[in-house]
C-alpha cells in the first residue's frame, strides 16, 4: 500500500512515498534490510538540509517578517516572492508553533490548539499559487473579532510552503548507489516559510530584562570561526510577546570611546515563555582587545511603532 503525501505537512519535513512494494525473497530480504537502513540514512541527511535558515527554503521569501492586528486594525497583508529560476506551487494555511526558551519554534499537532490560537478569528485568501521566477503574490488576510474576546495576545503562524511535483526526490536505490531492490521509497523534501500572525486585545504591557550576560569563547563547533560570543539571556515582562533588538559595544580600560562590537535584530521571545536564551557571536574591529575593559549590552524595543526604546542595559567586566 502506497504511502500517501500529507496535504499539510510542516515547513522543512520530507514525503516518503512507496514506489513499489512486493514480498521479498529469503535473498532480497537482506537486500532490503540495507535498502531500508540506507533511506533512513538519507532522510536524516535531508532533514538536515531542509531545516536551514530562511535564505535556503527553497527561494522562497515572505515579508513582512510578521503580522500584527492591534487597535482597530482588521486588515493585513503578506507577499510572497519566488526568488527562484523555475515555476514555483505554494499552499498557504495557518499553523500552531510553539517556542522552545532556547528560541526554537515547534510544530504542534492539529488536536493541540493552543488557548491564544488566532486562526479561528483569521480569514486568508489565496489558499495556493503558483508563481513564476521572480514573480510575487499578495496574501490577504481579514480579522473578525468576537464581542467577548478576552483581553490578551493570540497568536498563530501563517505558513507558505511548497508542492512539489510528483515526481519529484530520489528513490533509496538512487540515493545510496545500491542495486535494485524489492522495495524502493522516495524522498522528497517539503520547504517552507512561516511568520507569526499576532492578535492583541486590549491594553497590554511590555517591558524587558536581560540577565545572566556574560562572554564566551569560539564555537567549539566551528573550528574556523575564531571570533568570542557574548551568551544572555532576554526576560520577558508583561502580557504581550516582545520582540527587541541586541546592541553590544566594547568599552575600553581607563575611558575612551567604545565601540560597537555586536548586534542582532528582531529577537522574539513569545507570551509561552518567560524568557529566551541566546548567544551571539561578536565582530569586533580590528584592534579591539576584549581581554580589557567592559561590554555594555543594551536591549532594544523592536516594536512596530519604531520608537526603539531602551528596556534594560547592563554592563559584563571583561579584566
């Protein structure tokens, strides 16, 4: 029985379909067996490669990065931009994630709605497209309030992902070099894109921390990044997700000017959790000894209203 292709699997997940299945012979079922443990193989490898950063998903570009209805806002739009060299189909749904405190987004199951869903209040249009190389699609979408809506935030993510044609992916057999067998599965990777979806009711309070800053060395991961990292951690305050921009800047021994040594924009930190743990990596200019002296690390508003307001600074001692 053919293995049938989910018409809503997740951003960054793999089809396996059955090409062909038939009882195996006492020879093939060794056969088999490799055959069986090569695929599962490969699919972790692609697992791997399907869930890289959003420049890599299959030249596919969303923006804005997120959606928010406040206020009397009821309307919104996405644009969705095929930055690839063929034609290109997308479906497009909303979806349930949830933050991990290490800032990772995991996808839940249909019967795990949470209690700050926003899609049964969301209307979208279209629900698929297909676009051409550097063609780009507005998706519209309507939100209807009920009269006895709680005061909070709610949120689901808007999802954009591709369909790949049929055919598409490689058998167990193409990928792994091994002889025909009695059974061949086919991978496809499925990439996709999602941005939150934000609803806010009523007077909500914001605010930011930061704590347990402090430096690091190198990744020991990347043996050919020699650069320090700067590890923190962003508290949440108030009733609302907090989106905030980081600013590092070196301030050398016995005064002088500083300088800005690392930045990183638009960090989230959603109403699930009470805080996000983070590290970056710092670019200091060439000459900057951060063996001396001190980091000064600001936490910035990243809000909509663009007024980047300062909500914590604190200061790591680097002698």
């Amino acid at each position: 029985m053919p293995f049938r292709r989910s018409p809503a699997a997740p951003a960054g997940s793999l089809v396996a379909t059955a090409v062909a299945l038939a009882p195996l012979r006492p020879r093939r079922r060794r056969l088999g067996a490799v055959l069986l443990l090569a695929g599962l193989l490969v699919l972790a490898a692609l697992v791997a490669a399907s869930l890289r950063p959003a420049a890599a998903q299959g030249n596919l570009s969303i923006s804005p990065t997120r959606l928010v209805f406040e206020g009397r806002s009821r309307t919104a739009e996405a644009i969705v931009v095929n930055r690839g060299d063929a034609p290109a189909e997308y479906r497009v749904l909303l979806k349930e994630m949830r933050m991990s405190e290490d800032g990772d987004l995991v996808d839940l199951a249909p019967e795990e709605v949470p209690d700050h869903s926003a899609a049964a209040m969301i209307r979208y249009s279209p629900r698929s497209v297909t676009l051409g190389p550097g063609e780009s699609q507005t998706i519209r979408l309507a939100l209807r309030r009920s009269r006895d809506m709680a005061d909070g935030e709610y949120r689901s993510h808007l999802l954009v992902q591709n369909v790949p044609p049929p055919d598409t992916g490689e058998t167990v057999e193409q990928a792994t070099g091994a002889e025909e067998g009695a059974l061949t599965i086919r991978l496809t990777a499925i990439f996709g894109m999602s941005i939150p979806v934000i609803v806010r009711q009523g007077e909500l309070s914001l605010g930011g921390a930061i704590s347990q800053a402090g430096l690091l060395p190198p990744d020991p991961e990347r043996a050919d990044d020699p650069r320090p990292r700067l590890g923190l951690t962003i508290e949440r305050q108030g009733a609302r997700s907090l989106y905030a921009d980081v600013e590092v800047y070196h301030q050398p021994p016995g005064g002088g000017e500083e300088v800005q040594v690392g930045l990183v924009r638009g960090l989230g930190v959603y109403v699930e959790i009470p805080h996000r743990a983070t590290t970056l990596t710092l670019n200091p200019p060439e000459g900057t000894d951060l063996s001396a002296g001190s980091l000064r690390v600001v936490l910035r508003s990243n809000e909509e209203d663009g007024t980047g307001e300062v909500l914590d600074e604190t200061t790591v001692p680097l002698s």
